[in-house]
C-alpha cells in the first residue's frame, strides 16, 4: 500500500461524489486524504473475512469488489457489488467489532483505504462529514432491506429482473453489460446457474430482454419493472 492516491486530482473527484464525502469542503478533503491508504490488488484478493476487525473502510476507484457471506456448506451468497464511486466497509466500522461479511476483488482494483482514526479526525473537525456518512448509510439499508425482502419473497425471475432494472437505471442505457459473471448474479440473487439460465430464458421468452452473452438488451422496460415486483 501507498501512503497517498498517485493521482489526487482523481481520488478527490471520486471522493466528492459520493454521498458520505459530498458536503465537505475540498481543503478538508484534501487534508483528510493525507491519511488515506491506496492499496492495488489483484482479482481474487480479499480484502477482509468476518474474523477481521472493522478498523477501516473501503473507497472503490477502479475495478469491482464483492461482499458476501458463506453458509456452514460453504456456498456463497453474495449482498453487493461495489464498483468505481462507491464505498464499503463503513457500517461496519461505525458500529464497532468485527465486519459481518468476507470481501474480494472480482476484478483489479485500486482502492482507497480510510482508517478508523483518519475517519475520527475529520469527523471530530467537521459535522457534515457525519451526517453525510449517516445519508450513505441509510441508502445501503434501503438496500439491504430489499434484499431480504425479494430473497425471502420473490421467485428468481422476480430477483433477476430487479438486478437488471437497477443496471439499467445505474447505466441509463438499454443494452449493457452485466458486471459479473453469471455464477456470482446466480450467487448474487441467491439460486444457482441452471436455475438463472431459466430465469434468463423466461424473461427473453417473454419479449422483455434479449441476452447475448453478458451482453443484455432491455426490450420492454415497463414489463422489466412489472416483473421484478412480482412475487
């Protein structure tokens, strides 16, 4: 790890759009950088298990990381995908004790590391630094709810539509493709790979998608969004 990001310029712009770092002024981002980590990894690393101390959190600049936990038989079930933009870690440390959940870099990935300490001090000198991170936090439980609620309610065309409405909003295109490999989506929504393939196989059927690898066309983003609220 490096003690400071090799482009500030791009650390700080990924830092102010994101809603924990939004409401602060650039001087106390800057001087709060100062305290940051840069850590590059290669695909497959992990970042942290649940045995590990919640001490820092997590600032993706490049590349994509998964968080997720493994049942006593070992399978996996994956709760987010973090990519560019987006932070980690931060419940966690918040609350004390140990992360809840395994993270690992899908992808290769450089990462802005932010220690507990780094984390007070810049609380301790500004108070929107606070209430932004309780903003970010409030949207990953909104999320985190939903999950619960479509892995408890919904059958998996229903999971696997929400999935691909949510890239569709987060990329404002109709065709694009998937940021994960199909296992991790079928890990991801909490099945399996034959049992996605006829999730996938259903909704084209349907005339609401087509599918090309991991490439997807959004045919019918109305019908997408009836189908990812059924239960």
């Amino acid at each position: 790890m490096s003690k400071c990001p090799e482009d500030r310029g791009e650390a700080l712009a990924a830092m102010k759009a994101t809603a924990l770092f939004s409401a602060v002024d650039e001087s106390t981002l800057r001087g709060f950088l100062d305290r940051c980590l840069t850590r590059k990894v290669r695909r497959g690393t992990v970042l942290f298990t649940s045995a590990d101390p919640a001490d820092r959190f997590f600032l993706v600049l490049e590349g994509r990381v998964k968080i997720f936990k493994l049942s006593p038989r070992g399978a996996e079930q994956i709760l987010h995908l973090y990519g560019p933009g987006e932070t980690f870690g931060e419940a966690a440390l918040w609350a004390g004790g140990p992360f809840p959940a395994h993270a690992e870099a899908v992808a290769p990935s450089t990462l802005l590391v932010i220690p507990r300490q780094a984390l007070r001090r810049a609380i301790a000198r500004n108070a929107d630094l606070a209430m932004g991170m309780m903003a970010g936090l409030s949207a990953k439980l909104r999320d985190f709810n939903r999950l619960i609620e479509d892995l408890s309610l919904k059958e998996v065309p229903a999971r696997l539509a929400r999935v691909l409405l949510e890239e569709f909003d987060r990329t404002g295109e109709t065709t694009f493709r998937l940021r994960q490999t199909k296992r991790q989506l079928a890990a991801q929504i909490g099945t399996v790979a034959e049992t996605l393939s006829r999730a996938f196989a259903r909704l084209k059927a349907a005339g609401v998608i087509n599918v090309r690898g991991a490439k997807i066309t959004i045919l019918d983003a109305d019908a997408l969004a009836k189908a990812a609220e059924t239960e």
